[in-house]
C-alpha cells in the first residue's frame, strides 16, 4: 500500500449523492461529502479527491460558476477552505488530484466537507464525466487529518457506475479473407458517440450482402441490454470480396469490412491489439474484463495484456497468467502472456514482452510500485539488460512509445525485438521505423493501442490528450493459436493499421529465382530455398538490379493514396484518380508533433475563410473527440479545436465554386492564404517544425469510389544496403494502413 496505513477506520467516511449509473460523457452535479472521523482535521490539514490517470472526466476549474465542469467545497463549521486541481499531485494511478486545504480553523469529529463537482448553483451545466465505462468509478479521498502531508485512503469510497449512451454509429465485423466455403461469423454492434458499445440497440435491421452469404438472415433484432450481436456459421461460396450492410428501410446504418474469399490460402489474417492496460495498473476495469471486452465487444481473434512492470505485483502476475490459460482457446481466441517493460526514456523507452506460454519470469524495469522487493534482483533497469536476461525465452519483443518512448538506437536485439509500433493511442511514429532503417535493422510494423479505458481492439480515444484511435496489427498466419501467430510475429508477416480492417497482399516478384531465408541471415547460418516471389516480412537475397511489386488491397474506406517506399525513400505515391477527375472537394490537413516525448501534443485550433467563395458543405476527418469544436457559422467561418500527436486531422470542403476566391487558414502555428486555383491534386505545404508539424492542402474527386486497388510496379534495388520495400495507405475517412517491409538485399 503507497499511503500511511494509520488507523483507516477513525479517518472519517464518505458518500456521493446522487448514487446509481449515469451515462459515460454527460454533464452530471454530484456532492461528496467527507464527515470527518475521531481526529477530525488540524489546522493546515488536507483532503484529497483524486481519480484516474486513464479518466478523462471534465477538468475541474474553480473559477467560473457559470462555466462547464466548476468544483466548490465548503465546511459545515465554516472553516476556510483553499482548493486547487492538479493533474500530477498524487500517486499513479490515482493522480488527478482535487487538493482542499484547512487554511483558516479546524475539524472536529463529525464536521463536515461537501465537494460539489459540476456545482449548478450558479449555471454551471454540470462537470462532464470520463467518457468511457467504469463499473466502479470511485470518487477517492486521502486524509490529512494531523497535517503531515503523509494521507490515509478511507477504507470505502464512494462509488458509482458509467454506462452507454444510446447508438450513434453501427460497426459490422467479418474476418477480411476466409476459404471458400468454411464458416465464419459476422459480429454487429452499435456504439454511443464516445466508442462504448450501447446497450440500447432496440431496433430490428436489415442485413444486405454484396454477395450470396449461406445462413445470412435478412435481419436481425437487438435487444436492449445486449451490446453485440453474433451470427454464427456462415459460409460464401463465390469467390470475391464481400460487405455487408446493415440497413433501416432506406438508411444504411453501417458497413462490414471487407472479406475476401479465397479457393485456398497457406495463411489467413487474424486481427489482434496486442498492447493495452486494465485498471490493476493504469488502466480502467478489471484485467477479466479486458480479456473479456476483446473478445466479445471488439471482436478480436487475439490480445495481449500489457500492464505497466513497475506496477504489476507478484499476485497480479499470476492471475494474469491464470487469465490468459484460461482465456485462451486454439482456432477461437488467442491471449498472450506479457508485460510492458517501462524502463525510463534515458534507459530504453518501453518495450513489450509477448510470451508463448504461462509462468514465465517477469524482468521488471523497476519496481517503483511494488512494494514486495523479494525479487528485485530479477530486475533489468536498462533495454540492454532486458534483452541480456530474455536470451533463450520463447517471446517476441516490440518498441512501442508512450509517454516514454522507445530509444531502438540504444539497444536492440535482433533476436526478440522483431517489430516497431508505429502507431497507438498516444499517436503516429513512422520516425520509430526510420530509426530502424537508419540502424539497418529487420523489423515488421505493428499497430496497437496501448489502450487505458478498458477497450482493447476498439480504443476510441476520448476526450484527453491521446491523439488518436488505437490501432490493430494483421497477423498472417497458418493458424489461430499461439504457435501460429507466434510464427507470424517472428517472420514480420503482419501489417498495422490505424484501426481499420482491411484486405492487404503486398508481394516482391523476381524474373530470376531469389534465395529467401527462414531466418534473419544476420543471426547466423539457416535455412533457405529459391523462390520467385516475397511477400511482406520476407528476407530475400536477389542477384537483380530491378524487382517487381504487386500490391493488392481492399480498403474498408474509398483510398486515398499510396505510398511506395524503399527506406527512408518514397518513391512513389500513386492516388487512383487524375487531375481531370478533380472536383469541388478540397481536403485539409493538419498533422505532426511537438518532439518525441511527452510534451509532444500539438494544438490546432483555428479557423478557415473563403474570400469571394462559399463553403457548400464541411466535414471532420479523425474528429474523435466530440466535445471539440468543428463549427461552420452563417458567416461562413470555420471553426474548429483539435490536437494531433504525430497522426492527424482535417476537414474535407465542398466548395460552392471550385475555382474561385481565396482560403484563408489561421491558427497559432501557422498562418496561410492560398488561391483555390492554386490547390491540385498534389500536396500543398506548410511546415512548422517539430516532427512533420504541418498543414497540408489538396483537391479530391467530388466522390472517390476507389476501394479496391490492384498496383504493378517495377522498382530499381540499390546494391550496397537492404531495400525494405513496403507501403503505405491512406484511406479517405482517415485511417492509414502500414505493411511490413520486405527486405532484399544483393551480393556484396
């Protein structure tokens, strides 16, 4: 325990009014009242009412009555009271802090201390609550009775429930390639304006299929208190790529992924989040229902539970690997093993340590909140050490960045760290695969969430500083087991995304026979065979100066472009449509970071004018923070707030005349006007620092129906370093696809 264990039951007692369940992201009041216990509160004593890290409930401000998410407090004996909000002022996780100090008088035995957040006595609309679900959000006070800054936790807290709103956005999920005529499911579900699944889907919906689906019903009822819906054994008998549609009369509510259906296939695609948190570190929710929610709520055929080391207690390690054996069905639904080593930036950055099997050791950075220090001597306090003492273990490692991010040029070992997570909730890092390139690393991309709100494989980010959705990685593999994605984890047969799921074959094809290797040939001597092709992942040895790339996809989006790269090198990027093609559509947008640590969060908000033009129509692109503004007034003056942490955002604008007039933009970063005639097909630029800190401008068909892409390209290979071809796709509702690269390399 982090506090002073001091006598909790004479510390007084706590309650909230109103009590019961109230929806995730609404504008509530409630009143916690602290009565105080046998030593009352000294003079200069202390209270403090502290939740979450991973809540992102309104922040209290104390100075505007009137205003949104205003906090009072007041003493029943008229004590003067100072109160302050401070983000960082209590021990993690619970480091959101209301601090309300005894400044003039004192507590005695029974007086009280009534907390208002969200007080609406003088017009406030109320304090806005996380936006997420939380079966126990508790309201935690500490206690300073006898005024030594050292705090008891009561030993009950107030409590209560987060729930869902009602459906705003209806999501269909198919697996994306399955064999002709084997079984697979079609999963649907609707989610309230924050990402929750909503169990208030009392609606019958109509199921349209672009392509005859066995055992498919034309439709199907959800039932109130139920967030999913599941239909079983279905089976596609033509080949093709199948949608479907979920309808209300004329209204399509939802689309379904993509799935392609295949006469036969060596691997299939399996989808996991193999990187987030429940609330036994800095999550929110219970490490059950983390497993739980991926499964059944996000649909995923695999997850990994990464909890931050520093934090995971002997106890908690255990039940985390009675959690996955008993999560853990072959040909259902994978769990792994695992842990996030957070070792400082100075000493690594973070790294993620996914294991085969149960029982294994885990090698803590530190343990900074683990009191038991029985096994301290198991620790690694550096990525080097780390990787030292992993030597031999059946695990595979990734770099991830978070608030720490991960320093791949420090150390790495080719053995375990086989891939780079380019994206998460915390934002977009393609600098972390340059840095591979740079170091001539072998490394796939990966895409997760590192997700803190309790939804793993469908992390909406909320209303705080997480920039953007959680991402998903793609696994090709053999099979739906640990051995089978273990395999494709270690050979780097895998894409990420940014969340979307989609088709995606990426293949190198050589005229000449090309050694392929079973393993990095870096390592050490293995196994290899001629082939005339490669596909994404591969290590390839080729005795040609050129070498074709085939690159096939079906998008869950209409795309927007496609980016081929060699490296650090992009060498082209193909959009599916011509300057003839070019419409009243332009597209905005803002993107990029401050700098790679935590500081790195960049604040967009501005405005846009059309000078002797009209905007027809807008529309956000990866506004996912709702309580943003994004507003068009009558004077025809865009507004908008939004932040990006190396991804980004926009807006798409239908122009009432496609050539004329002038688009002014302003915000604190940058300034611009530019003449409509002047926007094209290729990107307009303007830079501001940082990390690819920017606003781009370009135009786009009025309607790009291009969501499947077939792209041949014949490609020179330099000789004197590894060609690690790979691609990156751009889809037009703001999701960006990333295969791993295929490395090929020449005699030298």
């Amino acid at each position: 325990m982090p506090h002073s264990q001091y006598l909790p039951h004479e510390m007084g007692t706590a309650t909230v009014t109103p009590e019961g369940a109230f929806e995730a992201g609404s504008y509530q009041q409630f009143v916690v009242t602290y009565t105080a216990g046998k030593f009352g509160i000294d003079d200069t004593g202390s209270i403090k009412l502290v939740h979450r890290f991973a809540s992102d409930m309104g922040k209290p401000q104390l100075t505007d009555p009137a205003g949104a998410n205003y906090v009072s407090a007041e003493a029943s004996n008229g004590a003067i009271l100072h109160m302050e909000f401070d983000g960082k002022r209590n021990i993690r996780p619970w480091d959101k802090t209301i601090y309300i100090k005894v400044v003039r008088g004192f507590l005695r035995e029974g007086d009280q201390i009534s907390i208002r957040l969200g007080d609406r006595r003088g017009g406030s609309p109320g304090i806005r609550m996380q936006t997420f679900c939380e079966d126990s959000f508790e309201f935690r006070l500490l206690i300073d009775a006898i005024a030594t800054y050292n705090y008891v936790e009561l030993p009950q807290q107030p409590v209560i429930k987060l729930i869902p709103g009602p459906p705003v956005l209806w999501k269909a999920v198919m697996p994306t390639s399955q064999i002709i005529g084997s079984a697979f499911r079609l999963s649907l579900k609707g989610e309230d304006k924050w990402g929750n699944p909503s169990d208030q889907c009392d609606r019958t919906v109509r199921l349209h299929s672009n392509l005859p689906i066995d055992g498919l019903p034309d439709q199907v009822r959800f039932v109130a208190g139920e967030k999913a819906l599941v239909i079983e054994n279905l089976a596609v008998h033509e080949l093709g790529d199948v949608v479907v549609e979920m309808r209300d009369g004329d209204q399509v509510l939802g689309q379904s992924n993509p799935l392609r259906s295949v006469a036969t296939a060596e691997l299939l695609p399996y989808w996991g989040d193999l990187h987030g948190q429940s609330e036994e570190t800095i999550g929110t929710n219970s490490a059950r229902d983390f497993h739980a929610f991926a499964r059944d709520n996000a649909f995923l055929d695999a997850v990994g539970h990464q909890g931050n080391d520093f934090q995971i207690s002997k106890k908690f390690w255990e039940d985390l690997n009675q959690l996955t054996a008993e999560f853990n069905q072959d040909g259902k639904f994978i769990a792994f093993p695992g842990y996030e080593w957070s070792g400082n930036t100075g000493m690594g950055g973070d790294r993620n340590v996914l294991f085969r099997h149960e029982g294994r050791q885990i090698h803590r950075s530190s343990h900074a909140l683990v009191d038991d220090l029985s096994d301290a001597d198991t620790d690694c306090h550096t990525a080097g050490e780390l990787f030292n003492d992993l030597e031999g273990e059946d695990c595979v490692v990734f770099a991830h960045i978070g608030g720490r991010y991960a320093d791949i040029k420090m150390a790495h070992d080719d053995k375990l760290e086989r891939a780079v997570e380019v994206h998460s909730a915390w934002g977009t890092f393609e600098w972390l695969i340059h840095d591979a390139f740079e170091q001539g690393y072998r490394v796939g991309i990966v895409s997760n969430s590192d997700g803190h709100k309790g939804r793993p494989g469908a992390s909406h980010p909320g209303a705080t500083s997480f920039g953007s959705y959680g991402g998903l990685t793609c696994m090709l593999a053999s099979e739906l087991s640990r051995d089978g994605l273990m395999e494709s984890l270690r050979k780097r047969h895998h894409y990420g995304t940014t969340g979307c799921r989609m088709v995606l074959d990426v293949k190198a094809v050589f005229e000449q026979p090309a050694e392929r290797f079973a393993e990095d040939p870096n390592l050490g001597p293995c196994k290899s065979h001629m082939t005339n092709q490669a596909m994404m992942g591969d290590i390839v040895k080729c005795k040609e100066s050129v070498v074709g790339l085939k690159l096939d996809l079906v998008g869950s989006a209409p795309i927007e472009r496609v980016e081929i790269r060699n490296g650090l090198e992009t060498i082209e990027v193909y959009r599916p449509f011509g300057d003839a093609d070019l419409g009243n559509r332009i597209r905005v947008i803002w993107e990029g970071s401050e700098y790679r640590g935590r500081g790195r969060e960049t604040h967009w908000d501005g405005s846009a004018e059309l000078i002797g033009n009209q905007f027809h129509r807008v529309r956000p692109i990866n506004r996912y923070n709702v309580d943003k503004r994004f507003q068009l007034s009558a004077n025809q003056r865009l507004e908008w707030g939004a932040i990006t942490t190396g991804g980004f955002g926009g807006f798409d604008a239908v122009l009432k005349d496609p050539d004329a007039g002038t688009l002014k933009i302003d915000t604190d970063l940058i300034q611009c006007e530019v003449a409509i005639t002047d926007i094209g097909r290729e990107d307009m630029i303007f830079a501001n620092g940082g990390i690819n800190r920017r606003i781009r401008l370009f135009r786009l068909p009025d309607e790009n129906t291009c969501q499947t892409l077939t792209l041949e390209r014949t490609l020179a290979l330099a000789k004197d370093r590894d060609n690690a071809l790979y691609v990156c796709i751009t889809q037009e509702d703001g999701h960006l696809i990333w295969s791993s690269p295929i490395y090929i390399f020449g005699d030298t």
